[in-house]
C-alpha cells in the first residue's frame, strides 16, 4: 500500500511516496521518468515517514545533515539497485563520474547502463544521483533538471567547505 505528501524545499516540491513504513520515492515537479501519480496511492501527510524524511531533508539543506538514515525502499532491476546503493557511499559534496561508478560495480564497460540507472533512481536527493558527473567533470543531464543539479552539488560544496 502507496501514500505520499508533497513537502517544500530550496529545489521547489517534493513529493514523497511511501510504501508502509518507508520511503520508496521522491519526486520533483516536472522530474524526467516521474512516474503516474496514481501509481503514488493515497494522500497521507501525517505519516511517521513523511515527519522523518521532511524533518531530514529539512537538516540537510540547513547544512545540517550529510547521510539520510530513513528507511528505503528502492524498486529496480538488481543492477539498478546495485547502482542505487553506490551511489548512496558517494560521499556528500564530492562527485564521481559513470565510469567510475561502473569501475566499483566491477563492471568497467557500463558506464552507459550506470548512467540510465542512475536517471531513474526514484528516491533523488536522499539517494543523491545528483553526485555522478561525466568523465570530464561536466553536469551530464539530472532527471530533476541541471539547475537542480548544480544547485545540489554547488550547495554541498559550499556546506563541506565550512567544515
């Protein structure tokens, strides 16, 4: 069973989609591979998990948190979530690039495969997707738009700095 509760952020609404006690989707408006949402179920903003994750996402763009600890739960392929879970030990305001990622998984030639299953991580910002950047160090698509992209790693960059 699905709920989800839209919250505010510096990156506009996010919509958070839960399955029981965890979380298993957040959304931008307007995110390339957004899902329906009537695949989202029913409205539910005073779920325990929603409380956590807004009060979460509200520490990390205070500068506050580096390392979401809600329960997940990532929907894919197996390679996908091998991917997913990478992505969550890149560490905050540092990036890598697909090939990279695709050098850890131990599959050096996938760096194309890494990169479509990075596009549809559906838990953006806690699984933080927005760190993978191309060989060369370039903003190479996000599905929350490059804005946001560079928004996130310019904001993460920042906070590290300070520390």
């Amino acid at each position: 069973m699905r709920s989800h509760t839209v919250v505010d952020s510096p990156c506009g609404p996010l919509t958070l989609v839960a399955r029981g006690e965890a979380l298993c989707g957040l959304y931008m408006v307007r995110q390339r591979h957004r899902p329906d949402e009537l695949t989202f179920g029913e409205p539910d903003p005073g779920a325990p998990i929603f409380a956590r994750a807004e009060a979460e996402l509200k520490e990390y763009f205070a500068g506050q948190r580096h390392r979401f600890e809600l329960p997940l739960t990532l929907v894919g392929t197996p390679f996908q979530q091998r991917v997913w879970t990478a992505l969550q030990e890149i560490p905050y305001g540092a990036t890598t690039s697909y090939g990279e990622l695709a050098d850890r998984l131990g599959q050096p030639t996938a760096s194309r495969a890494v990169g479509l299953a990075n596009g549809k991580n559906p838990i953006g910002i806690i699984v933080p997707c927005h760190r993978v950047v191309g060989s060369t160090g370039s903003l190479t698509g996000y599905g929350g738009g490059l804005e946001r992209k560079r928004y996130l790693l310019d904001f993460e960059q920042a906070r590290e700095a300070l520390f």
